[in-house]
C-alpha cells in the first residue's frame, strides 16, 4: 500500500511536504513501518527501473539523472532502512534487511519484474536481490557497486574510514560526530570523497542533499544504523565474500556495469575483474569520475543506460515494461499482496 507524503501511515516520520526541491514527487509506503521514496515519473508503458541508493546515501542520489532517463522509462528511488527519511522503525538496516525491504517494495510499489539500478551499497543489494529473486529482477544498472574484495592499493583516508565504522561503538560515535556538523559541511565532505571533481554537480542537486541533512540532523538513531550498514557492507564484501561471489557467479540476467575511473571507495580493478568473470556483462568505465558517476557525470551515465537498453538490456527492457492492467491481473495482485503481511 502506498501513500502520499503527509498522509497517517507516515506519521512522525514525514512533515506536511516531503519536497526536497527535486523533480519527483515525495511518497510513502508501508512495509513494517514508514518508507520514503521518490517518484521521478516517466510513461507508464515503459520500462521500470528502481534506483538503490549507497551507504549514508539516499533517493535524492539519483535527482541529477533520473530526470534524463524518464522520458522512456518510469523512474522510482527508494530511501533504505537507516537511510534518507526511512527511519529504521525497529527494522534492520543491515544488508540483508534492506535487500529484503527492497523486494517488498518491488512488489508494493510497481509491477515487477523491474530493472534494479544500484550505486555502492546499493548495487551489492541489487545484486543480492536479482539472486535471491530472479522472477523480480529482468536487468542490473551497477553503477560503482560494492563488489566482493579484491587485491588492490587502499586509499588510505578511506581505509581508515572503513575501519572505523566497522568498529562497535566507535563506529557510531565517529557517525554522531559527523552528524553534528552543520548540514552543507555534511554534505560537502560526503562530495569531496565521493566525486572525484565534486563542482560537476549541479547546484540545485547539492541543495537537495543539504536540505535531506538538515531533516536528518534530528534523527538521533542515524549514527547507530548506519554503523550497522557498514559493518554489513564489510562483512559481506569481504569475509563473506565467497558467498556474495557465488551468488553473482549464478546470476543470468542482463547486466550493465558503470563505474568511475577515479572511484576511491571500490576501485575501478574490481569492475574489471567483474567483468572478465562475466564476459556476457556490460562495460563502461569512467575517466576523471569517482564513486557517484549518476551526481558527478549524469549525462554520460544516461547515454551509457540509454544504448544498453538498445542493445544488451533490450531483454530486460521489455520484460521491466509492465502489461495494461486488467480486472484478473489487478485481483491477483491484490491476493499476492494481502498474502505478504499476513
């Protein structure tokens, strides 16, 4: 069941208006609880795709892109568990939570199958997800996605980072500490580790992160979900890795890969080795781009989706197109969903 930003299901979660400034339109829906999404729109009869967002990310990550993909594709983005205004609400914010919050909301909130598009943390879920649920998912967009370790020179700062966060008890102390800096300084440090040149993002999108910021500065929870986030992020990259691999190893959808030449949080070897492991996959690195080629390059980022879908996503294209809805098919929709909550 969805519902309109300011409505009761999300009470205490959602002011009067959830306008962030940006091109979609704010909305809720209720899966165990409150969850924030955005839908950017596009023609009904076209393609489905459902924007993951990263760790400490959220819908308005993909603000600068989705409205250069909705003139043939129908565009939502979700805010995960612990993230952007979905509080956590007594739900995990772990991986596997929120890969499980993500099928929810394919089957609330669209007509799956759908075609997942994830960045970071994002695309390790998605991944996940089209394993897990492969009658749900027709194609994969990974854009930089958090992929199983590989052997490579660390930068250092995020090194650093990473280990702290995956720490207990310090890792949201360090959060907190972030979070009580003032919203643009949040958000300013957030672009300068993520964007390899961080003024290629247009300004009105750098308000809309400033803006979610400044909403989420009130969440006294933040700083403990999103150390949980994290040490999910390195548990399964890393010592869980074997089985994260397996699971991409299993995958048959079609599959796009994006990433950035300048990444400095996954480096751009791990989606070449990706890639040399998954011939059928396709390739597109980057130059002078870091970690968030949808804020930092949307332009080229769309031109890459665009010609997938013409070619090697064409599959998935039009599987991720729904059917005219019909009196039967709305029925058995209906029954599904009932099901789910009981």
């Amino acid at each position: 069941m969805s519902e309109a930003a300011g409505s009761p299901g999300a009470a205490g979660y959602g002011h009067a208006s959830d306008d962030l400034g940006g091109a979609g339109s704010s909305r809720w829906a209720d899966i165990d609880g409150p969850v924030h999404y955005v839908d950017f729109g596009g023609p009904s009869h076209g393609p489905q795709i459902v924007c993951v967002h990263g760790l400490a990310g959220s819908a308005v990550n993909w603000s600068a892109i989705a409205p250069l993909l909705t003139s043939r594709c129908r565009v939502l983005a979700l805010d995960l568990a612990g993230h952007g205004l979905t509080r956590s609400h007594r739900r995990g914010t772990d991986v596997k939570a929120n890969r499980l919050l993500l099928d929810r909301f394919i089957e609330t909130a669209v007509e799956p199958p759908v075609i997942l598009m994830g960045n970071s943390m994002g695309g390790m879920i998605s991944l996940l997800e089209a394993g897990a649920a492969a009658d749900r998912v027709s194609g994969l967009i990974l854009i930089d996605p958090a992929l199983p370790f590989v052997p490579a020179r660390p930068d250092l700062l995020v090194a650093t980072m990473f280990v702290a966060g995956g720490v207990p008890g310090l890792g949201p102390a360090l959060l907190r500490g972030v979070h009580r800096l003032p919203p643009a300084a949040i958000v300013a440090s957030t672009l300068s580790l993520c964007c390899h040149d961080p003024t290629r993002v247009p300004t009105d999108v750098v308000a809309q992160h400033v803006a979610l910021a400044r909403r989420r500065a009130g969440f006294a929870e933040a700083g403990h979900d999103m150390g949980v986030a994290t040490r999910s992020v390195i548990l399964t990259a890393g010592l869980g890795g074997h089985a994260y691999r397996a699971g991409i190893a299993a995958l048959t959808c079609p599959v796009l890969l994006i990433h950035g030449e300048k990444d400095r949080l996954v480096p751009a070897s791990a989606a070449r080795a990706a890639a040399r492991a998954h011939p059928l996959w396709s390739l597109v690195v980057l130059p002078d781009v870091g970690h968030v080629p949808q804020l930092e390059a949307p332009s080229d980022c769309a031109t890459a989706i665009v010609a997938w879908l013409d070619s090697a996503g064409q599959t998935a294209a039009r599987e991720a197109t729904p059917t005219p809805a019909t009196p039967a098919r709305t029925a058995i929709r209906r029954w599904h969903l009932q099901r789910r909550k009981r």
